[in-house]
C-alpha cells in the first residue's frame, strides 16, 4: 500500500483541505478515496461531515462545530499514514448516450477542423475512449472527465459563450464533460447527452460518484428524442456497470 506525501490547510472555521502530489492520476484518486472510505468508517461520523473528493485533493467539511486545528491535522495525518487498505466496491462504468448531430454539436466541425480530424473520426475517438470522474463541481452534476485522448486535446474557445444547453457534450484540453444545465461555458461543443445528469427533486440528484467510469456512445437524433421522452416519464434504463476493486 502506497503513501503519498499528504498537506493540510485550514479553510474557515469549518473546513479543511487535505492535498495530495498535484498530478492527474488515477492511482492519486483512488488513494483519496480509499482514505475517504478509512475516515467514514473508523473516525469521522458521517451525518456530520462532508466528504468532497477532486483530483489531487480532499475537502472535509465539519456541519455543526468549529474545528480544532491543532488536533485534527496531527490526527489526520496518524490516520492516513496508519490507513488501513479499503477496497473501492461501489464504483461504476456509465454509458451514456450522446447524439453528435451537428444540430447539437455546434463545434463539431470547426473542432474537428482544429484538430486535423474528420467529423467521424473525432466522434469514433470521442466515444471509444473510456473516461475517470476526478470531480464533480462548477455546477451540479458537472463531471470532469479524465482521459481524453490526445488526438482530442483542443483549447478552451477563445470567448466563451454565455448560454450553452443543458445536456451539451462538450471537451477542453485534457477533459471532457456534459453540461448539465445551461450555463455559461467555454468548451467546445460536440454533441448532447440525452441523460439528465442532475435531478433536484431525487434522493440522489447525480447518480454518477468521483472514481465512476464514464463511456460515451452515439445514437441518432430520433434515438435522442426517444430518450427525451423515456426520461421524462421515468423509464429509460440506464446501462450501468460494477467494476472491480
């Protein structure tokens, strides 16, 4: 078992951010999480905390009192250095639907044409490609998605739009995501996701977790329209996939 060379910092009263090596790694993120679960279910009550996991990073966030920093660093780090191994069992590969329609993918071409791509090519690339969540954050249910290949690596747009539609499939440099409500946003538009992926009104409003897998694949427009009206009723399935520790 791998230990990282772990830093602490006191955000106000409440809250503290633990930070591990500042690199994009999944054994980095996995490490966090296991440490999450360590926490949960050997020191820290749940009800009481927030657990916020991104990347390189982990923010815990006290709910009901004010935090003791000179007691809870030394302690949190005994805890980590002394962790014992947790296996992550509750991880899934999402795929997800996405209609690359030029309707929808208002980039599309103009990024293919970026990257020296042609549209197919791109989009083949796009959803053969199997992606991490490292954090879920910006707006509700925004996924940032690791693992675009390098063929795909575009710039953010030069000036960002200030209304991109829910559901927009979208990428940026090393990542890729789904807009999951209009917003503003700079990232280059290749598609739209079908899936709903925040719902306010749910006991879980985003179903996917940091260290899920996501999977994109193509559908047409009416498949698209299809799925629209699935949801709305509440009987599209999802496909969903338990993966190994």
């Amino acid at each position: 078992m791998k230990n990282y060379n772990i830093s602490f910092r006191q955000f106000g009263l409440h809250t503290i951010l633990v930070e591990w090596p500042k690199k994009v790694e999944e054994d980095v993120l996995l490490d966090i999480l296991k440490f999450v679960r360590h926490l949960k279910k050997n020191h820290l009550y749940v009800p009481e905390w927030e657990f916020i996991p991104a990347y390189n990073s982990l923010t815990l966030v006290c709910r009901n009192k004010v935090l003791n920093f000179t007691e809870l660093i030394p302690q949190l780090r005994e805890w980590y250095n002394n962790k014992i191994e947790e296996d992550i069992t509750d991880r899934h590969l999402w795929r997800l639907p996405v209609c690359y329609d030029e309707e929808f993918g208002i980039d599309l071409v103009d990024t293919a044409h970026k990257l020296k791509l042609s549209v197919n090519d791109l989009i083949a690339l796009h959803a053969s490609s199997v992606y991490t969540v490292f954090g879920i954050g910006f707006l509700p249910g925004f996924m940032y998605l690791g693992g675009v290949p390098e063929a795909l690596e575009v710039p953010r747009k030069a000036t960002p739009r200030a209304k991109v539609p829910k559901g927009a499939v979208a990428i940026a440099g090393k990542q890729t995501g789904i807009y999951p409500q209009e917003s503003p946003g700079g990232w280059n538009i290749i598609g739209s996701c079908s899936v709903p992926m925040f719902n306010a009104e749910k006991e879980d409003p985003c179903f996917v977790k940091v260290g899920d897998k996501i999977q994109f694949y193509p559908i047409s427009k009416g498949e698209y329209k299809l799925h629209l009206i699935e949801n709305e009723v509440g009987i599209y399935k999802m496909e969903k996939i338990k993966l190994d520790a």
